[in-house]
C-alpha cells in the first residue's frame, strides 16, 4: 500500500477536504453504470487495467476538482495508503473537458510524474483553469461538461528512415504521438484520430503544434515517439439519467 500523499496547490500548499476511496456494493455499480455511462471508451488502446470502481473513483476526482476549480472552492485531498499499488504508481494522464461537443480544456503529460488519482487532480484542475486557449470555466457551465480521462502507456520511440516510412509505421485510432526537435515538443491523443484520419495531415497538424513547419517532419532532423492510452469519460449532470 502507498503512503499518504497532499497534492499541492498553485496557490496554497495543500488541498482542503478529502476524498475517501468508494466502497461499492453490486446494486450501487448499477447505478454508477447508469449515471456515468460506463464502460464507454471513445478510444481505448491498452488492455483495459482500471476495474469500475476504480474509473469511477478517477472520473469522481476529475469532476469535484473542475467543479471545486470554477467555484473557487478548496479541491480535493485524498489519501492514498488504502488503495491498491497499481494505483500509487507514477502515471502520466491527459484530462479534456468538452462541453456541449466543444473543447473547453485539454492538458495533461506524457512523463509519469505522480500516482495516478494525484495526476488526474492536477490534470483537471490546469485543464478547467489554465488552458491558454479558453477561458477558466465557470460555475455555470459545470452541468453541461463531460470530463474525459486518458491514462497513458509509457512512450517508445518510433524509428524510421524516411518520411514514408514514417507515414507507414503510425497505426491510425491507436497511436499517441510525440514529436520532438530540440526544445520544440508536442503530442496528439490517439483520440485526435477520430478527426484526423489520415496519417500525414496528422503530423503535419502535430508540425504546426509544436510551432515548427508543416513539412517539418519531412525536411529536417525529428523525434517520434508513440503510446497508447485507456480513456474513459463521465456524462454531463445535463444529461438525463436512466
């Protein structure tokens, strides 16, 4: 079992409030299943290793941090010592928030940096507040979100020897991809494949992410590297519950 953990905050050293790890019987999955929608993976490329309770613990955090975050209110603090160690292992999430099917917020890390729950608290709360391309959410919007987890493999380099090669290696629907050359770095989800199907609109997309030219990554000196992740998401509170 893991040792106790605080998250720090931004602005203050410890998180207020606790979040103790859900106990759940048969009759209460049932209702989780029904009010989270769950399993329900837009993409999901890793054998799946987080149980129910486990996602719904995660998604659980994500929402209360992001509502907690647009409130203005302390978020979560949870204690770590009682839950399983595949939980306590440093693991590298994205956490995205949509609203009514837009993009509200999306940040996360591809380096396993902290334990799992730990990330995602950190994730959703830089993705409901920081996210340079929007606005901070507002309490408003909190019954409209639906919150997306992606829990990220540990990424390998792609070798090639030639752009085509390149272009022919990338599993489309599957892959993560990082692009790195010198200070310049950025990755696309494996669920940008849903909107990006074709191998070399996505790199060049990635390109142009990671403020370097479109036909970068077949003229100059690159680095790719790909992962796959296990995602999972929670309705809005807008969406009626069976």
């Amino acid at each position: 079992m893991c040792r106790k953990h605080k998250l720090p905050n931004r602005r203050q050293n410890e998180f207020h409030g606790v979040v103790e790890p859900t106990r759940l019987t048969s009759n209460s999955l049932l209702y989780l299943v029904k009010r989270y929608r769950l399993p329900r993976e837009k993409v999901i490329t890793l054998d799946p290793s987080l149980s129910l309770e486990e996602r719904t613990l995660l998604l659980d955090l994500a929402y209360q941090t992001v509502k907690a975050t647009a409130e203005g209110s302390p978020t979560p603090q949870i204690t770590l010592d009682e839950l399983p160690d595949h939980l306590c292992r440093p693991t590298a999430t994205f956490v995205t928030i949509t609203s009514k099917g837009a993009l509200r917020g999306c940040l996360g890390t591809t380096k396993a940096q902290q334990a799992l729950p730990l990330d995602v608290i950190h994730r959703a709360s830089l993705a409901a507040s920081c996210d340079p391309r929007f606005p901070a959410i507002t309490a408003e919007e909190i019954p409209f979100l639906e919150i997306e987890i992606s829990v990220l493999s540990t990424s390998q380099p792609l070798l090639f020897s030639s752009p085509e090669q390149l272009l022919m290696k990338l599993h489309p629907g599957e892959d993560g991809v990082i692009i790195t050359q010198g200070m310049q770095r950025a990755t696309f989800l494996p669920q940008v494949w849903e909107r990006v199907s074709e191998p070399q609109t996505f790199i060049e997309l990635l390109c142009q992410k990671a403020s370097l030219h479109r036909d970068a990554w077949r003229t100059e000196k690159i680095s790719i590297e790909t992962y796959q992740v296990e995602s999972f998401h929670r309705e809005p509170d807008s969406v009626p519950r069976i």
